[in-house]
C-alpha cells in the first residue's frame, strides 16, 4: 500500500503519513508512520525538521479514549465522529475511512513508537543559541524545497506520488558557501 498523507502539508507546522493500517484479529490498531515535526516543538530552531519513521499502535481496549482525544467515540464496530457541516457521520471501524479515524487518535493519545532518522534543515540558519539535542543524518536543503520531496530523499521506502519538483540537497561543504551552518 502506498503512503497516505493525514492533514495539509505545510512544512512549518509537521506532517505525519500512514500506511498500511490495520485491526488485527486481535482487535488492536496498527500502522507503519512517517512523521515530519518542526524542532521548535521540543525547544529547537524553526528551520529544522525531525523525520521519522516507525509505528503507531493503539490497543482496542484504548479506542474509547484515544477517540476521544480527536472527538470521536467507539459505537461497537463502528466510529461515529461530528460531521463537518451536520449530523454526525458513523463508518466501520476497519473501513478507510475508520482506519484513518482510528490512526488520528491513536497518534493523538501518543502511542508511536518511531525514532529520529534525520535531522533536515531548510534553508539558512537563523541566530540560535542552543545546544543540537538531536542526532541523526544531517541534511540541507534550499528554502521552498517541497516536504515530499524531502521525506523521499531521505527516508527509505518513502513512495508518495507529489509530482511536485525534487529538492536540492545541499553537502555540508556547499552549505558553507552559500552561507548556511550545519
């Protein structure tokens, strides 16, 4: 299966893909993850981004309040969350549409398990004076580099289709000379 973007992609403000979600016999969630999430949301600089790519699981004994961190509720196997423009809308749990439901919640109640890959860094450095607090590959690449192309340099086995143009990764040496710090 291929990667599903969750939400809106602006590269200030993370994005998370899934893929291959699933209940298994046992009744728990499980999907594999690719999170992008900016290094200001654990005290870092606004130019840098944490990649990374692991698993979110969330047991069924769970559902009931994960759900309700997102807004939505467990009706036997059945997800029933407030619709956007009227009554609320209900879909089965192991539908697409449940899944994705099911994969909000479960990374909402803070259940992936996913190290950091890459430490990715868009365009110039700005003044900064903390200490990195992450390691991991360090990669540069031009301001208004696309979000997917970047993930799919980076992370293996990344294959969304974006048709956007790949982005230019940029050596630590050639970041020297345009100015950029590693």
């Amino acid at each position: 299966m291929q990667w599903v973007h969750t939400g809106d992609i602006k590269p200030e403000n993370g994005a998370a893909y899934v893929r291959n979600p699933e209940i298994d016999e046992g009744g728990d969630f499980s999907a594999e993850i690719i999170e992008c999430i900016p290094e200001t949301n654990v005290g870092g600089d606004e130019k840098r981004h944490l990649l990374r790519q692991g698993t979110v699981f969330l047991p069924r004994k769970s559902f009931k309040d994960a759900l309700a961190t997102v807004g939505a509720r467990i009706d036997g196997d059945y997800i029933v969350r407030p619709g956007h423009h009227g009554p609320d809308e209900r879909f089965a749990a192991d539908s697409a549409e449940g899944l994705l439901e099911l994969f909000h919640a479960a990374h909402a109640y803070g259940s992936v398990e996913a190290e950091i890959e890459a430490v990715v860094q868009i365009g110039a450095d700005q003044d900064y004076d903390q200490d990195r607090k992450f390691t991991g590959e360090r990669c540069i690449f031009y301001h208004g580099s696309a979000l997917e192309s970047i993930i799919e340099q980076v992370m293996d086995g990344f294959d969304y289709p974006h048709g956007k143009p790949k982005a230019r990764l940029l050596e630590v040496e050639e970041a020297l000379e345009e100015g950029m710090s590693p």
